[in-house]
C-alpha cells in the first residue's frame, strides 16, 4: 500500500492557502474586468476579446477558473457555473479584501518594522467594496436605526461614503429625503461616487464633497442635514487623529446641528475572543479584516470604548443594535443611534 503521508501528499496540503490566495486573486479581476458579468450566458472568445482583451490571457484566466469550478468551458464558449454565479452576491468581500487590501497584505512584512510608516492600500476599493458588503449588513442595521428617529430624515448626510450607495439606496427609498450629502476624501472614491449618483439620476437630490470629515465640518457648507450616518468611519478618524480628535468632531458636529441624530457603525474589536474567531464568518472574514487595521492606521476599538467617547463628546444613546442573525451571527457589528444630550435639570 501507498504511504498517504509522501512528500507530495504534505506538499499538496501544505500549499493549499497559495491555491486560495490565486483563486481569490483571480476571482477578483474575474469581477473586475466585467468577464463576470458578460459570462452570465455563454460567450465565444471572440466576444470576450471584442473589447481590447488579450486572447490568450483571457483564454488562460477562465482555464484556471474551469479547474476551480467557477468556469464552464463548452465548444469555442465558456460561460459560468452554477458554482461561479451563485459568487454574485458576494463579490463586495472580493473588492473589498483583494482589490482593496491585496497591496496592504503584501506590504506586512515591511510594516512590521517599529516606526515604518502604514502600509498602502486601494482607498477606491476599499469604499466600494465595503459598501456593496454594508448593503447586505450595514445598510439594513442603518435603515432599522433610521427607524428609531422620532420624524423621517428629510436632509441626510453621509461622512465618507464610499461610492455613495447608502444615499442612492435611500434617496430611492425615501421619497421624503428632500436633499442628501455624500463626504468622500478619496479622490477616486469621490469620482466613483459621482458616477454612481449620475448613473442613478439622482443628482437633483445627492451633492457630493471631495473631503474627510473633519475639514468638511469647518468647510462653508451651509445645509442643514437632519441625519448623519458614518459607517465604519470613526475608527478611521481614530487611527488618523486620535481619540480628541474623535470626540471634538463629534461634539462640533452637534454644536452646528444641534437637532441633528447621528448613525454610527462600527466594528466590535474581537481578535482574541476564541468563540468568535472560530466560527464561519470569524475565520472566513473577522479574521482577515481585523489583520490590516493596525497596518493602515485604522483602529478598531470595543464598544465600550465608543460609548465614553460618545458620553464625552455630549451625545446620548437613542438606540442600539447589531446585524440580524441570518446575515451575520457574531454580532460584532454594532450600531448606534445618538443625538445631543439634553441637558440636566435642576
Ligand atoms: C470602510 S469604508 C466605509 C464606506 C461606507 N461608509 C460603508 O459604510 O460601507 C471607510 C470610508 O471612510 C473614508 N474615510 C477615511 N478617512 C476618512 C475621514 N477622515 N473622513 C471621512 N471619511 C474617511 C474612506 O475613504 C472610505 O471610503
């Protein structure tokens, strides 16, 4: 009999995350690209090159992509496997994690070194993506939180947006929501943003602002929202400026909106909890999102944490709450509802 525990067979196990990290790779551009799309039905390669494409690169992408399952290959046609299109709804993870912070994970190694600066990522992606992941989590826990406010948002702003598809999303849902603003610091995020407005026919209803949100606050912008939602961008502002800086942003915010009510969603910093980190969602993702935090100077923090800044920079908590249990489980997303604090009575 055959020993199963040969150098090949070792091999083969052992290099199974390089086989992942190719199909990841290749999976990304497979989306990127658009081939993804135009593979929904069967296309000859002579379509697939149409548009400027290398015949033999694309030829080779979608053979790797047969061996993985994704791809089907028939006569002179490949389109995709029902293995490939039910990807569809997931492909946010894939911008996000790749396209986004591909270049960030093969910078660690350098990174590493103590006062090295952060390593780079692709801040376009990394908007673009994390809102196509925020409309299967975030976007739901945001609207559930709208829902808490005690008159529908009229005027909504949006600080660091991303692409802008929670005020795509809902500008078309809220008919009330007369104006929206959308804050992006990313030159090429912001352009994306514009685009997808443009693209909505929304642009009668969504401005847009090239700028992070501190230097926005202290712009001349002279509207008036009602709602502000920042999803998953204080711990950003938290890693690039520090915790007064947090807190005198969140305070000057409701200084020059006093009325306003602020959305916040952030993400519970839970690396070293076992029972989270084990589970599906925890290895499949968590795992990977809490790594290139402290690489990008970004800085997740427990909820707790939030809630003194939130006590410090004079806001209350109207409502609280976390994603549902058929999106994700772990409950490491929390969302909170805040507006000024009343002030006390004698
Ligand atoms: C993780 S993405 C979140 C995108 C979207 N808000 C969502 O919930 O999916 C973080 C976004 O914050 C932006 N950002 C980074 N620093 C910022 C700052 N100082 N002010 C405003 N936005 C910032 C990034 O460019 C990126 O688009």
């Amino acid at each position: 009999m055959r020993s199963s525990n040969t150098f090949e067979t070792r091999l083969v196990d052992a290099i199974q995350p390089l086989r992942m990290f190719v199909t990841a790779a290749a999976l990304t551009h497979l989306f990127d690209s658009g081939l993804y799309d135009e593979l929904a039905e069967p296309k000859g390669i002579s379509s697939l090159v149409a548009a400027g494409r290398d015949e033999t690169r694309v030829i080779t992408l979608l053979r790797f992509l047969v061996n993985e399952g994704y791809v089907r290959e028939g006569r002179a046609t490949f389109c995709l496997t029902d293995k490939g299109k039910s990807l569809s709804e997931f492909r946010g993870w894939y911008t996000m994690l790749v396209g986004g912070y591909g270049t960030t994970f093969l910078q660690l190694g350098d990174a590493l070194r103590a006062g090295s600066p952060p390593a780079t990522r692709n801040a376009q992606l990394v908007g673009i993506g994390s809102c196509a992941i925020s409309h299967y989590d975030a976007i739901p826990l945001t609207r559930r939180l709208m829902a808490r406010t005690p008159v529908p948002c009229r005027r909504l702003l949006d600080l660091g947006c991303g692409n802008a598809l929670y005020l795509v999303e809902f500008c078309r849902e809220c008919p009330e929501i007369v104006e929206a603003w959308g804050v992006e610091p990313d030159e090429r995020g912001y352009n994306a943003a514009v685009e997808h407005v443009r693209i909505s026919g929304l642009e009668h209803r969504i401005k847009l602002h090239c700028a992070g949100a501190l230097e926005f606050l202290d712009s001349s912008f002279d509207g008036t929202p009602d709602l502000t939602v920042l999803g998953f961008v204080l711990h950003e502002i938290l890693g690039q400026a520090g915790e007064e800086a947090v807190v005198s942003f969140l305070n000057r915010l409701i200084t020059r909106f006093p009325e306003l009510h602020i959305i916040v969603i952030e993400v519970d910093d839970q690396l070293t909890n076992p029972r989270v980190m084990a589970g599906g969602l925890g290895l499949a993702y968590y795992n990977a999102y809490y790594l290139f935090h402290p690489f990008t100077s970004q800085r997740l923090a427990s909820p707790a944490f939030w809630e003194g800044v939130f006590a410090r920079a004079g806001l209350e908590i109207v409502a609280q709450d976390t994603t549902t249990p058929d999106i994700d489980s772990t409950g490491l997303e929390v969302g909170y509802l805040l507006r000024r604090r009343a002030p006390t009575s004698r």
